[in-house]
C-alpha cells in the first residue's frame, strides 16, 4: 500500500506514523483509517520495531472526524455513525492499547474529537505547549467515542470526566498534565525532538518486559487485588524466561551496559 494519507518509517527501532492531512488539522476519513491499519499491522509484523511513535503534521494533531466524510443532507438518510466506530475508531484505540510494545504519543497543536481521546490510548503522551483537548462531541450532539467515556473519568476523576464532556471545553496542555491527563508538556519547538529522544531510549530497553508491564497496569484498572497479584506472577514467570532477563541480569553482574533484543 502506497501512504497518501500518513507519513510511516522505522528507524533504529522506532516506527514513526504521522498523521499528514494537515489542510483538514488531520482529521479522519475512511482512506485515512485504513492506512493507520495497514502501518499499524507492519509496527505489529516487524520484528525490528521496538517502539512506535504516533503525531501529527501541521499546526494540528487530529480534529477528529472529517464531518465532510460523512455530510448529511437535511433530507437525507440518518447515518449509522455506530457503524462508523465499530468499523474504524474502536479497531484503532484497541490496536494501540494491545500492541506488545511502547506507544509514545506526540500532540502538536489542537486533539479534538476522537483525536483527544487516540493519545490516551497511548502509553506516555507528550504535548507542545500550544497544544490543547477538546471533547467536541456534545457541540454536535454526539457521545464521546475512542475510548473517551472509559479513559476520562479514571484519569481525571468523574467530576472532571463529565465538565469535559459536557462543557466541550478547551483544555490546555499545561491543565492536561495538572490533571493528570498527559506525561508532560513541553515547548512547542523541542516536541519532536523529545519525543523522538524518548523513543529512542525505550527501544534500547527490554521491551519484551516493558510490554508485559503495559499489560499488567492496563488489566489492573479492571482487576481486583488477588486477580492483580496472580497476574503478576504469571507475567513475572514469563519475563523470568526471557533472553532480555537473562542479558539484564549478565550485564549487571559484568558490570556493562545491556544490549537488550526485545525478546
């Protein structure tokens, strides 16, 4: 598949996809979805890929929905947008949140719609100081989809979660690391070149590890305590047979610097 739609690369171990319908602030149509998909299974098929890096191109990171995608004639027939997310939008957020590796999440300028909601599927959000969230869903009448009713209210609290949804406030990026929302907030200037230096690192990592470490925090928001500790122990027994552990554990006692494999 030739990209039109999305930038894609993977370069010492890191996948960069960015988003590059940067006339419409990057807003999702159908062509658009299926090139993320098809990037997305390649970062998943691709044993070099260590980490993937997701932003956007332009002054926006992604507005959402393109409503010209979808126009609806006063007279014309209703559209089933529940189609719509069960085709395209919940495939996507269940992609980034089960890919076995690190997903860093770069925002540059403005995430509305469900292009607030795709970051915090991701693993570390960092966003430029300009950057801002908006759940534009209620402005249109809709209901806050990827994954935003599930994601608000256990990263902000539900008092917060229902402001947000309600309200379709802009948020700055500075209130959206305060509340917890985000990792961290940086210049808009230094925003690639941090995310890049993060990814960078963690694909010198164990990722095998820091993937079982995702699994086990994104299964604890549902788990209860004893079914958290079995988990744990199970992950653990799968980390222990790992030739990342087994480097870890050489390196350490050479005192040298590992050279992990994600295996």
């Amino acid at each position: 598949m030739t990209f039109e739609h999305i930038l894609f690369s993977v370069e010492a171990g890191v996948a960069t996809l960015s988003l590059n319908r940067p006339e419409q602030l990057n807003s999702f149509n159908a062509a658009m979805h299926g090139e993320v998909r098809e990037a997305l299974k390649r970062v998943r098929q691709n044993p070099e890929v260590r980490v993937l890096l997701l932003t956007g191109e332009g002054r926006g990171f992604c507005a959402g929905q393109d409503l010209a995608d979808r126009n609806v004639a006063p007279d014309a027939e209703a559209p089933d947008l529940g189609e719509s997310i069960e085709k395209f939008y919940n495939p996507l957020i269940r992609a980034l949140r089960d890919l076995p590796l690190p997903v860093i999440c770069a925002v540059n300028g403005v995430a509305a719609g469900a292009g607030a909601n795709i970051p915090l599927a991701c693993d570390l959000v960092l966003a430029a100081r300009s950057a801002s969230f908006i759940q534009a869903f209620c402005k249109i009448g809709l209901v806050p989809d990827s994954g935003g009713t599930w994601s608000l209210p256990r990263l902000v609290g539900l008092a917060r979660a229902k402001a947000l949804a309600l309200l379709g406030e802009r948020l700055t990026a500075e209130q959206a690391e305060q509340w917890g929302l985000i990792y961290r907030v940086v210049d808009d200037a230094e925003l690639r070149d941090e995310a890049l230096k993060l990814a960078r690192h963690l694909a010198t990592q164990p990722t095998y590890g820091l993937a079982l470490i995702k699994r086990s925090l994104n299964a604890s928001l549902n788990n209860d305590f004893d079914t958290q500790l079995d988990l744990e122990r199970d992950l653990q027994r799968l980390a222990g047979r790992s030739e990342d552990y087994r480097e870890g554990v050489a390196a350490f006692m050479a005192k040298r610097t590992p050279s992990f494999k994600g295996r």
